[in-house]
C-alpha cells in the first residue's frame, strides 16, 4: 500500500473509530477497529496516541499488562499527560503493582492537582491497600468536597474516617449518601460503623476493595480530566 492510501485509510479508520464510540456498540468491535488503527498509522503520530489511550481505558481490567504499555506509550509522548499517568496507576494496581501504582497516581495529581477522582482513587488505595489511612483521608476529604453527590467517593470518604477513630462522622456521611440506597458493601460498611458508634463489638475494618480482587471498582475507571 502507498503511503497515500495508507493515509487514506488511516483517516478512514479513525473516522470511523470515532463515529462508533457515540454508539452503543459491543467494546470488542471499538478495540479491534483501534487495533487495526494502531498497526497502520505511523508510530507516536497523533493517530497512534489515539488509538493507544482509547485502548488503554477499554482493556485496562481484562488486559491491564497491555493497557500499561499503552499508557506508557502516552506519557512518553507527553510526560504532562495526566489521563496517561492515572490509567498507568489503574493498570499497575490491577496487576498489584501497588507502590507503581501510587507514583503513577501522584504523577496524575501534581499534573491536575484539582481531579476529584485522581484524588479518591489514590486516597481509597491508601487507606485499603496500603494500610496508610491517615495518609488517604486528606485525599478522599478532597475528593468528597469536589464531588459531594458521588456515593462511592462518599462511602470511601466514610470508610477512612472510620478507620482513623472519627466514626460518628463517617456514620452520619454514609447514612446521608445512602438515603436512595446502596450497595451490599456500602451497607455492610454502614452497619460496621452503628456497631462501632454503638460500641457493640465489631472486628477492625479494612474494606475489601476491587482494587485489590479479581474486579475493578466503577470509580477506579473514572480517571478523568479536571
């Protein structure tokens, strides 16, 4: 193919890559047309980054080793790109590459120091993972102010609270998130902290994360720009 039809098709491809990402369509069927996108366009061209960040969030849990490579790709392109750095953090947590993880997700902060889910994500990973609460509640308070409507950055918000001896305020912010429900473990996480508020005797807590499990959490997923 010459490199003008090669061009061509290029600009076909990401066209047509574009056009599928405002439907609903199988993910499969969005990653094999980047991938193929990814082979013709010229390497590090703006096409190819293209193609390797759109990668990087759609195979980030069932391929995080893939996805990483291409995060890797992007921040080499840009050393500033935040989406870049936050997705690498995603990646290596997957893979349980927790301190990686933590330098990329810092890198991702100092770049776009006001992303509330930047902020939640390394705060949640600080405080379930690492065992540093008290080094994750700044991070998560951060993360709930910018986002205050979000349960989840709520209920991680309530989890390093408690885990640090303030769990009458988690208590009393879970409770007002949860007022349209929530899930099992939201309310398990609720319950642990009655039982402790009450002083009913409870086993010390460290909330089983999909950080740390064979899935992700939905707000993991969500490294977006500030």
């Amino acid at each position: 193919m010459g490199k003008d039809a090669q061009d061509l098709e290029v600009k076909k491809l990401r066209h047509s890559a574009e056009c599928v990402m405002r439907q609903s369509v199988q993910p499969h069927d969005l990653i094999a047309m980047l991938r193929r996108l990814l082979k013709m366009a010229p390497p590090d061209s703006e096409d190819a980054l293209f193609a390797h960040r759109h990668l990087a969030e759609l195979t980030v849990e069932t391929e995080p080793w893939k996805a990483a490579l291409s995060a890797r790709r992007l921040i080499a392109a840009n050393p500033n790109d935040d989406q870049g750095w936050a997705l690498l953090a995603l990646a290596m947590s997957l893979m349980s590459h927790y301190r990686a993880a933590e330098r990329a997700y810092r890198k991702a902060i100092a770049i776009s120091p006001r992303n509330p889910w930047y902020a939640h994500n390394l705060g949640h990973l600080l405080d379930v993972v690492l065992d540093r609460p008290n080094e994750g509640l700044p991070l998560l308070a951060f993360a709930h102010r910018m986002e205050p409507q979000e349960t989840e950055i709520a209920s991680s918000y309530a989890h390093v609270l408690g885990r640090v001896g303030k769990t009458e305020d988690a208590r009393k912010l879970l409770r007002r998130a949860l007022r349209q429900g929530g899930t099992s473990e939201q309310r398990a996480l609720l319950t642990w902290l009655d039982e402790a508020c009450d002083g009913r005797p409870s086993k010390s807590r460290r909330r089983k994360t999909k950080t740390s499990t064979e899935n992700s959490s939905s707000s993991h997923r969500k490294n977006r720009r500030a």
